[in-house]
C-alpha cells in the first residue's frame, strides 16, 4: 500500500451520523484527521484479531487474553464471596 495519501486508492465510506461524530471526536483528541482515526482503531481491531500476526499484534493478543483472565478471576472471586 502507498503512503502518499495521494498515491493511495480512495475508498468511499458511508458512516452513520453518530458514529462519524464519535469518531470525529476521537480524531481530534488525538490532534489526526479522521482518515487517520478511522485507520488506527481498524488496524488495532485487526491485531486485537491476531490477523496480520505481527509482534505488535502477538501482544495485543497476549494482553487481551491477561486482561479476559483477569475479568475471569474477578467474577469467579466474586462468586465465592
């Protein structure tokens, strides 16, 4: 894929009106544009699948699975109280 926004392909994207303002909201937090946003949380999402199987990927991975762990322990402490 090129870096060049300008040399990469355009992809229209239809949004629904909330869900653009979030991430509109979300974008400018950041100080990115909105491509860039969109870009980031849909990378992020597919590592969080393990789909590209990067290192980056592998410990997003290893820290959702510590984190589901962790809610695991959580509820089953809970449960023996």
């Amino acid at each position: 894929m090129a870096t060049d926004r300008h040399q990469a392909p355009s992809y229209p994207l239809r949004l629904d009106e909330d869900l653009r303002t979030q991430l509109q909201a979300a974008a400018e937090e950041k100080q990115r544009s909105l491509n860039a946003e969109i870009q980031a949380r849909l990378k992020k999402s597919l590592e969080l699948d393990g789909v590209g199987g990067s290192k980056a990927s592998v410990a997003a991975r290893l820290l959702k699975t510590l984190a589901d762990a962790d809610a695991l322990a959580r509820q089953l402490a809970n449960k023996a109280s």
